[in-house]
C-alpha cells in the first residue's frame, strides 16, 4: 500500500492513528482559530496525528438559505493562519478546477467532496497541484468503483491518495455504513479513511436541512477502526447545538479524547 505523507507523518498502515477534525463550516475567523487551537491542546497528550479541516464553503447545502461560509479567498486566509500560527497541517473541499489550484497553495490535502467524486476536471486539476488528496466515495458508488477515481488520479501524475468511506443511500432520508467498504478500497492500494459524522446524516431529513444520529457516532467510528481504517474524519464543534452546519452530527468537542482513547485500544488491538 503506498502511504500518504501530510506534513511531517504518514498515514497508512503500521502508522498512527490520524484524526481529521474540526467545524464543518469556517463561522467566523475567531470561532474557527479557537477551535483549532483547543483541539490542538486536547490531542496533544494521545498518540494521534491530526489534521485540523474546515470548509470556506458548503456547496451543497439543502437550503438556498442556508449558511455557506466566507467563501474560497477569507477562508483560505483563515485556514493559513490555522496551518502558520497554530503549526497543523490543514485540508478543505474543492469544488472546481480553479478553487483546487488556490486551496493547494495553502492546503496540505485536498478533499474531494462526495457528490463530485466522478468530476474528472476537478479531479484532475487538484492531482496537479501535487499535494496529497482524500476523495469522499460518492453516496451513490460502490467501494471497487473507487478503482476508476484512483485511476484519474495516478494518471494525472499523483499517488498521493485517500479514499473515504461516508456512507451509502438507504433509501429516502438515510445512509448506512458497510464496512466491507474499507477494507475493498484499501486492496485499491491507498489508505481508507472514515468519515464518521457525515455517515450519521439523515439527508434532507429536517426538510431544509439535514437530520442525523448523533447517538451512534461511537458504533460507526468503533466499527470502521476495526474494519482497518488508516484514519477518522470526525468534525467537532463546541456547541453542536449552534453549529451552523451539521449541528445534528458534529461531535461535541468535550467527547472528542473519550472516544478517542476507545477508539486508540481498538487500533491497537487490530494493528499488533
């Protein structure tokens, strides 16, 4: 399996445990600076990497007036802030071409969000910019049809690639996890990655908005370490309550090393 290297660490097997987190939307300068530096202080002592991720924009949101965030040129200024002044690697989504080349000045990975997964141009022009990418596989695709994704990829020059499982559509309103997902991809030969909040959506299921179960974020995220994923993408936010994105599954901040040091004795068991 070919590792991926994010700032100082590698991700892949026999290699700690890396945690994605953060807001799932850039609210504010101040918010998103915080939070960074809180989770930062948290993770600390645990023997974990992390990667701090928040989006300048969400593109997809079920409501037209539905919050957005600051958009690509204030958002990529905070992130930068996050990366210097706090010393994380951070990540984002992309959503064209031309945003891929601007996040990849600042960027240390690129995230392909899941309903744009098969978008050749994006794909190809973030493989370009050279850093590593984390591709979401669409709610809609089957894991092995993740082979085609790694193919543009590689093809485009890059190796550096994560594949993420975030549930598929069950129906209206709902998304299940299948955890054969992750070991399926990682035979593509790139480390797999969970996406243990978004998997706990209700899609649409508030009306203008997304609904989601909280309840079961320690089930899913427990299962995916010990189906073998290399990494956890589990966003947090202090008040989930007041999150203005994904307020129903955002992990309160304050659960975040619980469920950590679980989820730590799982890797451990299944990586000796």
């Amino acid at each position: 399996m070919k590792k991926v290297e994010v700032k100082n660490f590698l991700i892949g097997p026999n290699e700690p445990l890396t945690l994605i987190t953060g807001p799932c939307v850039i609210e504010s300068e101040e918010h998103c600076f915080d939070l960074a530096g809180k989770i930062k202080e948290l993770i600390a002592p645990l023997p974990v990497n992390l990667i701090f991720k928040a989006s300048y924009d969400k593109a997809n949101r079920s409501s037209i007036h539905s919050f957005r965030g600051p958009g690509i040129e204030e958002g990529l200024r905070i992130l930068k802030r996050v990366k210097d002044e706090l010393d994380l690697p951070v990540v984002t989504d992309v959503h064209s071409p031309e945003e891929a080349v601007e996040a990849g000045k600042v960027c240390d990975l690129l995230q392909i969000p899941a309903f744009l997964c098969r978008q050749t141009d994006l794909i190809v022009a973030a493989a370009k910019t050279g850093r590593p990418l984390q591709v979401k596989k669409g709610q809609f695709l089957a894991p092995w049809d993740m082979k085609n994704v790694v193919e543009k990829i590689t093809e485009s020059g890059n190796d550096q690639i994560i594949l993420m499982e975030r549930g598929v559509t069950f129906g209206y309103n709902n998304l299940v996890s299948d955890m054969r997902a992750i070991p399926i991809m990682a035979n593509l030969g790139h480390p797999v990655c969970f996406d243990a909040t978004h998997s706990l959506q209700l899609p649409g299921g508030l009306g203008e908005s997304t609904g989601g179960q909280r309840e079961f974020l320690p089930t899913l995220a427990k299962a995916a370490v010990a189906a073998g994923a290399h990494s956890l993408f589990m966003e947090a936010h202090p008040n989930p309550s007041q999150a203005k994105s994904d307020a129903t599954t955002v992990c309160p901040i304050d659960e975040l090393v619980p469920l950590l040091e679980v989820l730590l004795r799982v890797y451990e068991a299944v990586n000796r």
